[in-house]
C-alpha cells in the first residue's frame, strides 16, 4: 500500500540543512527499524517548511500501531525521532501529539476514463 504523509520543518535554514545532511544517510538501525515492520519503501520530498513522505507497504506485515509500540519501546529509535523533532514541527491541521499525518488523495490518473 502506499501512504502520502506531511510534516513541517521549522523555519530555519540552518536547521533545514542540518535535517537533510541527517537523511543523506539515516542510523542503519533505523532503517532496520522500518524494513523489519513492513516498509518497503519510503521516500521524502520538501518544498520550502512543508515535507512529504510517500510510503510504500507490505500489508501483510505493516501495523501501524505494532510500529508505534516498537518505536516507544527502542531506545535507538526513540533517540532518532527525539533527534528529528528538533527540526520537524506539526502542519496547521496535524492533531495534538501526532508528526506526520495522512495527506488525502484528490486525484488519479489512473482512474480517468479515456
């Protein structure tokens, strides 16, 4: 399955570039982390504050909630997201407590009638 997600970065250009260096090459463990729960892919994409993240899925793995879990209970993981949190900040309409919230599809080409 693939899932759209936002997320904003904080106003700050030092920051921002520091975020990317980050994601030129993120903690092996991590990417263990997200393989190991059923991520098959993932991609991040920026223009100006605002993120992106496309996220492909093995369903007959990923659990989004058994992820939360792990994430909570890995310290390794929990010191990466802690880490990122430092640049990252909530869009106007993500809910209290929450990062990277859905992004709702308006259109597919792939669903146009020729």
């Amino acid at each position: 399955m693939r899932t759209v997600l936002a997320l904003d970065l904080k106003d700050d250009p030092a920051l921002i570039a520091e975020y990317e260096q980050h994601h030129q090459r993120i903690w092996p463990e991590i990417a263990a982390h997200l393989r190991r729960h059923g991520v098959t892919g993932m991609e991040i994409y920026r223009l100006g504050t605002r993120m992106m993240m496309v996220m492909d899925t093995d369903d007959s793995i990923f659990d989004a909630a058994a992820m939360a879990a792990a994430t909570d209970s890995d310290p390794k993981v929990r010191a990466w997201e802690e880490l990122m949190w430092r640049f990252q900040a909530p869009t106007p309409w993500t809910p209290a407590g929450q990062k990277w919230v859905p992004m709702t599809r308006i259109f597919d080409l792939d669903a146009q009638q020729d």
